[in-house]
C-alpha cells in the first residue's frame, strides 16, 4: 500500500496491521511514486520467492 506523505514523498506500508501496534509496518520512503511502485514490486516478488 503507498501512501503520499505531506512532504511530498511516497512511503510503502504493509498490507496487515501489526497486532500488537494497531499499525501497519513501514516499509520504504521514496521521493517518486515510480520508485515506490518499483520497489513495491520487488517486496511482492521476494515475498512469493520463498513459497
């Protein structure tokens, strides 16, 4: 899931929420919705790898 932050930049977070937190993980901040598609993309491949 990305989100635009007030500053301007793109930040991944997880798509469950931490139990214990009531909070999704952070996992990434990038300065273009590109990049963060990107690396997006590249969480889903590395999640899937080890299946």
């Amino acid at each position: 899931m990305i989100r635009k932050l007030k500053s301007g930049e793109y930040r991944i977070y997880s798509i469950k929420v931490n139990s214990k937190t009531n909070k999704r993980r952070n996992l990434g901040t990038f300065n273009t919705l590109n990049e963060a598609k990107n690396h997006e993309r590249q969480i889903e491949y590395f999640k899937h790898l080890s299946d």
